[in-house]
C-alpha cells in the first residue's frame, strides 16, 4: 500500500463541542476533506466539522443518487448505492494515489451504521487507512435524555427499526435495555413492536439529540408518525444495583 492515508473522522452526535481533540486534529492536516450529502445539502457531518477546517482545505462532497425514495430493500436501490459507493471509492482513491491525505467526515463513530464503512472496506486493501472514534448517536441521545441505560448484568440490545415486524418484536422482547435505530417512516411499526414486547410504557424518544432543535419525550407522548433521520428510541434497562 501507498500513497495518501484516508482517515474516518468521527464527528460525534451533532454538538460541534462533542468533537474530540484527536479528531479536530485529523481535520486541520488534511488537505482534502470528503464528506456524505444528499444532493442540494451540505449534510450534518460538513456542518458540524464547520468551526475546526481550516482556510483553502480541498471539499469533496459526495452526493447520494437516493435516500428515501425507493425502499433500500428494493433491487434498484441496492444497484444505486452500490453504484455510489464504487464510483466515491475511486474518487477518493485518485486523491489517495496522488499521495494526498483524505479526511471523511462520519457522523457517529465511523465504525457503527456509517456510510463511510463502504468506502473503507473497498480501500484499505489498497492505500493506508486510520480511523478516529467518535461519540456515538446513541450515546448523545441517552445523554440528552438523562437515562442511565444499563445496569448491573443488563445486555444492551441495538436494533434498526427497518427489521420485520416479527423479528423486530422478539428482539425487543427478549431485551434488558435497547436502543432502536433508523427510525423515519419504520416509527409505526416500532411503536407497535414495542407495545407486543411489553415495553411501550418505558421507552423515550429523543430526536436530533445534541443538536440544536433536540426534542426528548415518552414515546407514549408522540402521537405523530413523524420521525427525522437523526431519532432514536430508548428503552432504559431495570437490571442489578446495590
């Protein structure tokens, strides 16, 4: 391997205070910095990194051809970001092969439910690769809510809500504490599951938790379907303690 190093930069759950000092690093010496987008946006990974790049760094945004418009289940979303991820790979990979470092901006930690992971794996054979942990969505959200989730000998279950209903209930019901993920249009269905597993009366909802328009609630309180990408669903743990 050779060349530049792709570096995942882990952003955090949204406040830009949350940004660690390893990662403000990463940004202020990289001299080509990526992030993902939908088409006509910045997107929240560019606008959190906003105070910590530095003046004439190189943007490279990358634009995803869908988001909500075809089911990801679907044959032609699965072609689309496939596509996508390919085509990004060698965007960066030019860069990379010049020998100029890339950061790409993740929301989160890198490493969990990113987009940067499909990049990742289609380079690290090729060109030398880092990672820097962040903080992760689910982390802020709990904080953000105030609710000790595990306890004692309590097992942490982490669910997306795009499951089958079946599967997505006996998940939950076989859980001490959970958190539910990917929300947006699922959140019917997961109110649902919730009310099969028993669980209803004691999960919170925290959408856009850190950020500026941060809403926590009982989900019992929700009486709306409508749910943003950055939202979450918690079920705080009832284990052991003295």
């Amino acid at each position: 391997m050779s060349g530049g190093t792709l570096t995942g930069v882990g952003l955090g759950p949204g406040d830009p205070e949350l940004v660690t000092v390893k990662a403000v690093r990463a940004l202020e010496a990289a001299p080509v910095v990526s992030y993902f987008a939908k088409r006509g946006r910045r997107g929240n990974a560019r606008a959190i990194a906003d105070g910590w790049l530095p003046a004439g760094v190189e943007e490279l945004p990358l634009h995803y051809p869908v988001t909500v418009e075809i089911p990801f289940d679907h044959p032609d979303y699965v072609a689309a970001l496939s596509g996508f991820y390919a085509e990004a790979a060698e965007l960066l990979a030019a860069h990379l092969a010049a020998g100029r470092d890339v950061a790409l901006l993740c929301e989160g930690d890198p490493l969990f439910y990113g987009s940067f992971m499909h990049l990742y794996v289609r380079l690290r054979g090729r060109h030398p690769c880092r990672i820097v942990p962040g903080v992760t969505g689910m982390s802020g959200c709990w904080t953000a809510a105030g609710e000790p989730m595990t306890w004692g000998d309590d097992v942490l279950t982490v669910v997306p809500g795009t499951l089958p209903p079946g599967p997505l209930a006996a998940r939950l019901a076989s859980a001490d504490a959970a958190v539910v993920m990917k929300l947006g249009r699922n959140l019917p269905k997961v109110r649902a599951a919730l009310a099969e597993a028993g669980l209803l009366e004691r999960a919170v909802y925290v959408e856009r938790g850190t950020m500026a328009a941060e809403v926590v609630m009982p989900l019992v309180d929700k009486r709306d379907d409508a749910a943003p990408y950055f939202s979450i669903v918690l079920v705080p743990g009832r284990g052991r303690r003295p």
